[in-house]
C-alpha cells in the first residue's frame, strides 16, 4: 500500500516513517467511514491509549523520583486525557489526514476533540505496531515535548484552580453562562463564558458543557496570570 502525500506529509509532522503503511491508514478511518474491508481505529485506540499510558507513568517517575502516587496521580491524567492528545493532534494537523464519513465531515469531525484524540491515540498504536515500544516512546516524548515538564501546573482542575483565585481575592466563585449552542442533538457544540465579579470573561466552545467550562477557565487563568 502506498501512501498518499498528504500522508507523507503527516508522517513528516510527527518525526516517524511507516514501514507498513496500511497501520497508518487504519489508525486515521474513524467508524463512519469503515467496512469490512475497511477497518476502523477503535482497536488501536485502545492499545494506544495503554501504550501513552505506560510511558508517561515512566516519564513521570524518572522525572521526579520523590513524587507520591497522589502528587503523581492527576500529574499523569493530565498528561493522558483525550483533552491532551487532542491539542498534539492539533499540533500535528491530524485533522486534514483524518478519514470520515460524510456526515462527521459535515459536523466538523476534523475539528472535533473526541475524534482527534482518539486517532492520536490510534496513531500511538500504529508506530507500536509497526516497530516496537521504543520507536513509540520516543515519539510520544518528542511531540509531548514541554508538557511533561510543566505538568505540575497543568494537572491543576482550571474550574477550582480559578475559584481558589477569587476566593483568595475575596470574590464570588466564578459563574459560567452558556452563551450559545449549535449543531445536531448527536453532537452539540456549547459555547460557554466564564465570569469573575472583578468584569474579567473568557469563551470557549467545546462538544460538551463541561468541557467548554474547563477551557474558558483555563484561558481565563492564563489571562490573570
């Protein structure tokens, strides 16, 4: 199987070359777009997931060798959530590779979070299957990069980091107000705004309510700070 240049292109973006193509083009085809000769990526998905999971625990202890299981614990889910990978697909522009169906294109597939991080993960599992742990490892570290290293103030939750803000201020705990919704009952965009009594505000838009209030909350921080 030979792979396209756009492919060629995404191979370049995440620093590894695929010795047997058709695990690339199976960890980009989302299920709308599978058949039976077409297999989709949730089964690399899982694997990913684990692979991501084996070495950020890894890097996480070389790091910091006196860390406890509960300082690390939220350190490595901020690491791993789907949130995550799918700012490294963003990154990597997965979203132009991607294979969906026409109905997920039409719903901004490639832009949607749950999507993209599900493929990064199936990417993850790719290499893994393609030339081992290593060759993996070694890309989850590269397009990772600083992540590992700032995780500290990433593995905070930006809603209570945020109220925690305001209280120390002697304000009001933050309120949040959903400014519109769109898109299709099967898959609603929320856009939502943050509101400090002090008048500072931020937006975010996200496929879910909570998820677009952790964004507004985290641009809002790193607005204040």
């Amino acid at each position: 199987m030979k792979l396209s240049a756009d492919h060629k292109a995404f191979e370049q973006r995440i620093g590894y070359k695929f010795r047997h193509p058709e695990l690339l083009i199976r960890a980009l085809t989302h299920g709308s777009v599978s058949s039976a000769t077409r297999p989709d990526n949730q089964r690399l998905e899982f694997l990913g997931d684990r692979v991501l999971g084996l070495v950020m625990a890894t890097a996480l202890l070389e790091k910091d060798k006196t860390a406890t299981e509960g300082q690390l614990a939220p350190r490595f889910n901020a690491l791993v959530r789907k949130e995550t990978c799918a700012d490294v697909a963003r990154e990597v522009d997965l979203g132009a590779v991607l294979r969906l169906g026409r109905s997920e294109m039409m719903s901004g597939g490639r832009r949607k979070q749950a999507l993209l991080g599900d493929a990064m993960e199936a990417v993850i599992a790719a290499v893994y299957r393609d030339t081992g742990f290593e060759e993996a490892q070694a890309m989850i570290l590269r397009l990772w990069g600083d992540r590992i290293h700032k995780v500290e103030d990433d593995a905070r939750d930006p809603k209570t980091a945020l109220q925690e803000w305001a209280q120390a201020r002697g304000q009001k705990p933050p309120s949040y107000v959903e400014l519109s919704r769109s898109g299709p009952d099967h898959a609603p965009v929320f856009t939502i705004q943050v509101r400090l009594a002090s008048g500072e505000t931020a937006d975010a838009t996200a496929g879910n309510k909570r998820q677009a209030e952790q964004d507004a909350a985290r641009k809002l921080l790193g607005s204040l700070s």
